[in-house]
C-alpha cells in the first residue's frame, strides 16, 4: 500500500522545471490549441479551426503534452501577479488615501481563459497626523494679515520662545505663505497669551524653510 501511494504521488508530479514549463506552454498553444487541438485543460478554449488539419501524430503529442501540463496545473485562467509600490499620499496631513495596483499576467488570460477573479487595486489611509498649521492674532485673537504684527499660534496654541531664532520666525513666515519676516519679538507681549495652552517649544531651525525645523510639543514655559 505504500509503494502503491508513492507511485501515484511522483506521477502526479509536474516534469517539467519553471525554466522549460513556459516553452511548452508557448509549445502547446501554437502547435495544438491555434490549430484547433481539442483542449481539456481548465479555462482553455481551441481556436475555430479545423481539427483535421491535425495529423494523427500530431494530435497524440498534443494530448501528450496536455496531460502534463495539466500534473502542473496549467490553465489559460488569468492569475494576479505582485502587487506594485504604494503610490504617493494624495494628503500631507490630516489624512490621505495611496493606492497600489496589480497586474493579471501570471499568466494573463488566454485562449478563452477568464479574467482574474476580484480586484486589481488596494487602497489604504496614510498621512493621519493633524496638519501644523500656524496663524498671526491681534490683542483680540482675531486673525491677521501681511504687514501686521501679530501673535504667533500654532495649532491654537502660543508658540514658546525657548531657542527661537530669527531663523525659526523666517521659516514660520514663509509657511505662511509671506516672503520674509520684517520684525518679531519675544516674551510676555500680549495679553491674550494666558488665553492659550502653549502647544510647542524649542523650535530650531537650520534654514529658512519649515521643513529645516525641529520642535518639542512638551515644555517649561509659562505665560
């Protein structure tokens, strides 16, 4: 009984390594299936064309070569390939979707074989972190614009001056979409500042662009 199990499970094996499988593949279609070779494989259909053009010979050696591509599970049924990379964020903040795709080539659909089952794209969120957003206030919090001093808020929050340079007020006036800064202080200047929490710290600046920033969201500070 068990010689008998081990010989059905070597003939039930596929004989031919990857590297050749795909020339027989290639080999079956073109000598048998275009020439109307009957198919019994799954997903495969023949081309409408006449059957006896096939020689006796040539019809042997194609159900030959059949019944081992079906021991290697061939099918002219359409399979997924990998997944490609993840495309970018459509959102650099506050929460965004990126996509990925695949391809049915492994194998693509063939002579009559259907088109692979579900979908060929993904979708997940990326980018979740609240955006840093930054807005100048009068003494009575109301928003401000170009060419009037104001104080500072980041994400609704004073911004403490700890380490804050001429380099960090540059690169928070260009993130407000300003060319540059023309003055700004420091220290207990405004009244309404114990109206706010104090929301970063220590922010340090390499460049002029916010990006060249660092920050601390904890801190010492007190109005």
């Amino acid at each position: 009984v068990v010689s008998a199990v081990i010989l059905a499970s070597v003939r039930g094996r596929c004989r031919f390594p990857p590297d050749k499988l795909s020339a027989k593949i290639e080999k079956y279609n073109k000598a048998c299936l275009l020439k109307g070779f009957n198919t019994d494989i799954e997903g495969c259909v023949r081309v409408e064309a006449d059957s006896n053009k096939l020689r006796w010979n040539e019809k042997r050696k194609c159900a030959e070569l059949e019944k081992y591509l079906i021991k290697c599970d061939h099918s002219c049924n359409g399979g997924w390939g990998e997944y490609g990379e993840w495309s970018e964020c459509s959102a650099e903040c506050d929460g965004g979707t990126q996509t990925r795709t695949k391809e049915c080539n492994n194998p693509a659909p063939q002579h009559g074989g259907a088109d692979c089952e579900g979908e060929g794209e993904e979708t997940r969120d990326c980018n979740t972190h609240s955006c840093e957003e930054f807005t100048l206030v009068d003494s009575n919090g109301d928003p401000v614009g170009e060419g009037v001093e104001g104080l500072l808020l980041f994400n609704g929050g004073t911004v403490c001056d700890d380490s804050f340079s001429y380099n960090s007020a540059t690169a928070i006036c260009r993130q407000l979409g300003y060319s540059d800064v023309s003055i700004w202080s420091s220290g207990q200047q405004w009244s309404i500042q114990s109206n706010y929490s104090i929301n970063i710290a220590d922010v340090r600046c390499n460049g002029d662009l916010w990006s060249s920033c660092t920050y601390a969201t904890s801190n010492n500070c007190g109005h």
